[in-house]
C-alpha cells in the first residue's frame, strides 16, 4: 500500500517510484478519480480509468529508469499545488538499442481528504524530438 504524501515533492517521489516499477495501482492511489490527463501516446483522455488505460499502460511497460531531474519547479499553497519539469526515460529504438528520451511533464495537485492528489497532468516529448515525429517544416512554411 501506498503511504500518503505530506508534501508536493513526496508526491512526486511516490509517482516515479510507481511508474518505475510499473505499479498501476499504486499510481492509481496518486490521482483523483476525475483527473484529466494529456500524454506522449494519448492526446487527452478524462477519467482515471481511461488515464490508466489509454496513456500508462501503453507507455509504462516500454519505459525504464523514469525520473524528474533535479531542479523540478514544485510550488503548493494552502490544498493546492503544481509540479513542473524535465523527465528522463530510457527506451528501446527500432533498432533495438537503449537510448535516453527526456521530456517534460507538469501535475496540478489538489490535496482532498488530507491526501495530495492529481487532477490533472501533462506530459510532452521535448521540441527537439519534434521534427523525427512530424518532421521539418520549410523555411517558407515556418514564417507564415
């Protein structure tokens, strides 16, 4: 069972512990049941049932060593709080080898019944993976 966080940073700690070990239901434990969620593999998807399935469980078995790094903005006033920052993953290319995908994510946290929960979170893929995704725009086309 998953132990309450005090604070916003112990949250965070908890989810990392939970992706990393790919415990949906400790992850569960974490969100509020009407949490609205945009993702690297869902769009936007509401409800955390749909969060688990749409988003987590097509992204978490592919993933290893899943962190925050150092640095991650954390803020949190009276029961409510944010969460934002960089992350590193390490994931398997087409080619078979490992390779680190960092990215950036962001909690809005509201603490209900005592319990810091997530009601909302995004996570994206940085900008410079963009162009291997949706590739490159011409110059002509980037300035209209």
């Amino acid at each position: 069972m998953v132990t309450p966080a005090a604070t916003p940073e112990q949250w965070l700690q908890t989810f990392e512990a939970a992706v990393r070990a790919r415990d949906f239901a400790g992850g569960r434990t974490l969100f509020a049941t009407d949490a609205v969620a945009f993702g690297t593999w869902a769009r936007a998807v509401a409800g955390l049932d749909n969060i688990v399935r749409e988003q987590w469980e097509n992204v978490w078995p592919r993933i290893r060593g899943f962190h925050f790094e150092p640095g991650a903005h954390v803020h949190a006033a009276g029961d409510s709080g944010w969460i934002a920052g960089g992350w590193l993953t390490e994931v398997t290319g087409p080619d078979g080898r490992p390779f680190t995908r960092p990215g950036r994510g962001t909690f809005v946290l509201e603490r209900r019944g005592g319990k810091w929960l997530a009601v909302h979170s995004h996570f994206s893929l940085l900008p410079s993976q963009s162009d291997s995704a949706h590739g490159r725009l011409s110059s002509n086309a980037a300035r209209s």
